[in-house]
C-alpha cells in the first residue's frame, strides 16, 4: 500500500469536521476515548474496527479542547460578549501589516496585527493574567513594529463583526478558524507601546526589505508598477488597494 496513512488521516479530519458541524464538551470525548482505548486493548478481534473509531475521536476531541475555554484566564471567560475598554500586553505574532482605504475624496491608511495576550486590564482597572489571541486594527502603518515585540495595547475589544448577509464574507468566522475571537479597535498608533523589543526584526522582515530595494535598483522612481511587482513577488500588500485588487481577483492571479 503507497499511501498507508491515507486512510488514518481521512478518519482524522472526519473527526475534526464533526466537531465542527457538532461541539461536544472535550471532557466527555476524553472519557469515551479512554474507555475505547481500554477496549481496543482488551479486544483483539475487534480490534481494527475500534482503531478507527478511536482515531475519529481523537479528531473530535483534539478540536474540542482546542475551542474550549478551559483556561479561567482565558479572554472568553474575562470579556464576554460585550465590549469593554481594555488595555492588553502580549507579544506580536507577526509584523504589522498597512494598506491603503479610500473614503470619498480621502486616502487613509489601516493597519492589522495579531497579539499574544498575556495580561489585560478592563476599564483602566488592575492587571490580570490572560490568554488567547486579538486582532488588532489601528489607523496609520505601525511601520516601527515588528513580529517578536512585547506591547501594550489601549482600544475597545469586541467580537469580530460577523457577515452581514447570508454568502458574503464572515470576518467573526474567518478569525475563529484562526482561533481568534476577539477584536481590539485602536484609535491611533499613540495607543501602541513597545515594553520589549528583540535586538533586530525576523529575517523574512529583512529580506523582503532588501529584496524591494533590489528591485527598485536602477528604477528612477517609486510608481504604480514597481508597487505591483512588490506585490505579486513578495506579497507586498501596501499596493494592494481596492482599486488594483479587483482585476487580480477576477484574473485568480
């Protein structure tokens, strides 16, 4: 047989989705899942039918404790479903990325980032330990931060906007595949501290500072289509406004 672990990771992923379409508490799954397992021992005849029952659960169960707040420090059980007034420490997970949004006449500039929250503070109250992850929006670029910073972040945490109409886009789903189920609005880059910094930005960050210098060499300015050779070669989203966007979306390039 070629491909031995086909069959072993089908079950797994049929597992994961059931858990998806039908949450179960993860205790309860890890019950079922010892007792299968004595079973599986103890019966050898049945034994290759109760493998795969055993490995469909585990799928199940692995997406259970996954989404389950088990923590008492985690964010669901400190926020809620309400917004608060919070300011959080955690680490960046990545570099901050900006683009371009155009409202009426005006051009304004948005950035997003993901933080690893370690500590909040509810309403300018005293600190508490936290868990989990946020996405962090805030106008302007955020250009002097980057992925490995330790920051303290002040804004308005809520629940990511969910989709509006049935078939359009569903950001509050999209972050919880992510397992993000928060979303902090920041007014401005003042609310941003950095409290830790590592002694120089990831690798990735630095080439792909070098590689648009490189391709900007010889060039006699910065325009429209070296921005788009930034784009479709290194991912550079800057570029990547409304207008420019929709022509690569309707192309799949």
């Amino acid at each position: 047989m070629k491909q031995p672990l086909f069959p072993v990771a089908v079950l797994y992923a049929g597992g994961i989705l059931t858990g998806a379409l039908a949450p179960v508490p993860p205790w309860a799954l890890l019950g079922v899942c010892l007792g299968l397992t004595a079973l599986t021992l103890a019966w050898g005849r049945g034994r290759p039918a109760l493998l795969c029952a055993l490995v469909f659960l585990a799928g199940w169960t692995d997406l259970a404790l996954h989404t389950t707040a088990l923590s008492p420090n985690d964010l669901r059980r400190i926020l809620g479903d309400h917004p608060a007034i919070v300011s959080v420490r955690g680490r960046l997970c990545d570099t901050p990325s900006s683009r371009p949004h155009e409202r009426g006449q005006r051009e304004f500039w948005r950035a997003t980032a993901r933080v690893e929250v370690t500590a909040l503070s509810t309403n300018h109250g005293p600190w508490q330990p936290a868990t989990g992850r946020m996405a962090v929006t805030t106008p302007g670029t955020l250009a002097e931060f980057f992925a490995g910073q330790t920051v303290e972040i002040a804004g308005v945490a809520a629940l990511p906007k969910a989709a509006e109409a049935e078939g359009t886009f569903d950001y509050r789903a999209f972050l919880k595949e992510l397992g993000i189920y928060y979303q902090l609005q920041v007014a401005s880059e003042q609310d941003w501290q950095v409290l830790a910094t590592p002694p120089a930005p990831p690798l990735a960050d630095r080439f792909r500072a070098w590689a648009r210098r490189a391709l900007a060499r010889g060039l006699p300015r910065e325009d429209e289509a070296l921005r788009l050779e930034w784009a479709l070669t290194l991912g550079w989203k800057p570029a990547l406004t409304e207008e420019v966007s929709e022509p690569f979306i309707q192309a799949a390039t």
